[in-house]
C-alpha cells in the first residue's frame, strides 16, 4: 500500500491542522504531493503547513463561500486540483429528547454534513474535465446505529449516503469520490470517558497512520462510491451493503431484484 508517488499533485485538505488531516499531509507530502491544508485552528495548521512545506488557507467548512475561496485559492497558487480531503468534523455532545440544543446540532450538522457538501461542491468544480479524488471521511458513525451521539450517527450516515450517491456517478468521468469510516481513533475529538469506556472493554484505539492507510487505499483503489471502513486488527477493505429487495407488483410479481435497480433506471432516464 502506498507505493504510488504523487510529485506534481495538489491536495486540499480540511481540517489539516490536527488528527487525521494532519497525517494525511504528513503522508501525501513524504510521496511528493503540494499541501494545501484548511482548518479554523490557524496556530496548528500553520504549524503543520511548514512543517510539510505546504501552505495554509483559513476556510470554516460551514461556510460556503470560504470553501468556494479556499478551492479558488489552490487554483489560483497551483493551477490545479487533484485529490480533495474532506475531513474537518466534530463530535455534537448533545441528544434528542431531554438534552437537545439547537445551536450545537445546528453546529453539528453544518460541520459535519455541510461542510463535506460545500467542500465537494467547490472540489468537483475545480476537478471538472481532469480526473480527481475526493475523500471524505466519514466514520464507523456511518455504518451502525450510534445511541450516544444521535446527530453525529445522522451526520455520519449523510456522508456516506451523499459518496454513495456522487461517487457512481462521478467515477464515470474519472472522479473518485470515497468515504472512510474509522472506528475510534487516537485523535482529539475522542474524549477522556470514552477512551476509559473502550479501555474498560478492551478495544484499543486506530493509530492515525492506519486511518492515512485507508485514506491511500481508497484513492488507489481506481473506484468510486465505496465507504472504506477501519476496524482495530482487521483488513483495511470497502464495506459491502446489503441491496435492499426490489418492488413487487399489485399482483406480487417481481419489479425487479434490488432497489438499486429501480434507482439505475432513474438515473439512466436522467430523472431528479
Ligand atoms: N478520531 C476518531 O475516533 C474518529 C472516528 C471516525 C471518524 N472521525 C472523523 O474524522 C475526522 C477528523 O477528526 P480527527 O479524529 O482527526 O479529530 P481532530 O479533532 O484531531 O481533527 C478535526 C479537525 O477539524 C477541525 N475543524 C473543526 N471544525 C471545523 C470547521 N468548522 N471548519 C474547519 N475545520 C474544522 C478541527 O479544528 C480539527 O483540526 C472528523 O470528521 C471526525 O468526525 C474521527
């Protein structure tokens, strides 16, 4: 994994200042690759931009307009865009119910679901005619049902619908647009209880360098529309979704075999 060199590209990478952003910069710049890196934390994306030999962009990925600006940026320094990580990502802190706060789920999903939309909006734009990777990292939120953190599983799973959904039909173009899905990973967004719950039953915490793992496999992968997930111990690899069953007729007799079918069809006919 990771034998491919990447002299000459441009990455841009949001929420680069820390965790899984950082060690991807760290990681695309050792194999050559020209950094941009956004965040809101400015000390530490600086600090990680120099150390890469890259440079820093100031983007909220809640905005629209900074991302649109941060993409403008990379093309107005390089000329171009090759590969886009979309990472910048909270936990929400907050539930439904008794302890629902609107300004953090606002807060939540803007980062989260938004900022992945926005991201890519301005990634595809500078991508468009040439080939392209789009990574967005997602999480094992995406794939399970999430009790403690409700809104952060809701955002989770509108990443990995929205790749499912672009990445078929961007791969035609040659633009590949991917998810990762780690598990708890030892990065900053993983608080102090949680880390003593996971210890107190023995799962041991991702490594930041096998979550850049599965950030290379996936833009090597040649694929588009997959949701890599990261399990401690086990084979980096795509998750593999069940098809749901197709529709049956008045008469009970088959439509056809899988829901996915019925949505091909929608999309061979250009329908919205
Ligand atoms: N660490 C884990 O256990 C884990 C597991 C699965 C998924 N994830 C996801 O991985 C991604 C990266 O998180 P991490 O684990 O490296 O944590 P991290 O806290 O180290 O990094 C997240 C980065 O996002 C930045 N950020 C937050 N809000 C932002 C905004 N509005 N605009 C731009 N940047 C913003 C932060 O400043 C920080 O640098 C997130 O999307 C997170 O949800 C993490």
């Amino acid at each position: 994994m990771g034998g491919q060199r990447y002299d000459g590209k441009v990455a841009w990478i949001t929420g680069g200042a820390n965790g899984f952003g950082a060690g991807v910069a760290r990681r695309l710049s050792g194999l050559g690759a020209s950094v941009v890196l956004s965040d809101i934390d400015v000390d530490n994306g600086e600090k990680v931009a120099a150390e890469v030999g890259g440079t820093f962009v100031r983007c909220d990925v809640t905005s629209y307009d900074d991302n649109t600006a941060a993409v403008r940026s990379v093309l107005d320094a390089h000329g171009r865009l090759d590969i886009a990580f979309l990472n910048a990502g909270i936990a929400t802190g907050v539930g439904i119910g008794v302890d629902f706060d609107l300004a953090r789920y606002r807060l939540a999903m803007g980062v989260n679901l938004d900022g992945v939309v926005f991201g890519m909006q301005a990634a595809l734009g500078a991508m468009k005619e040439r080939s392209g990777e789009i990574v967005a990292t997602a999480s094992l939120a995406g794939l399970t049902s999430v009790p403690f953190d409700p809104f952060y599983g809701a955002n989770k799973h509108g990443v990995v619908g929205l790749v499912r959904a672009v990445g078929a039909a961007y791969a035609q173009q040659g633009i590949h647009v991917n998810a990762i899905c780690p598990g708890f990973a030892d990065t900053n967004i993983v608080s102090a209880e949680a880390r003593e719950a996971l210890a107190s039953i023995g799962v041991p915490l991702l490594n930041v360098d096998r979550v850049v793992d599965a950030f290379v496999a996936a833009i090597e992968s040649g694929e588009g529309g997959q949701c890599w997930y990261i399990q401690p111990g086990r084979d980096i690899e795509p998750f593999r979704f069940r098809n749901v069953p197709g529709p049956r007729d008045d008469s009970g007799a088959r439509v056809s075999d899988t829901a996915g079918d019925v949505q091909q069809t929608l999309v061979e006919r250009g329908a919205h």
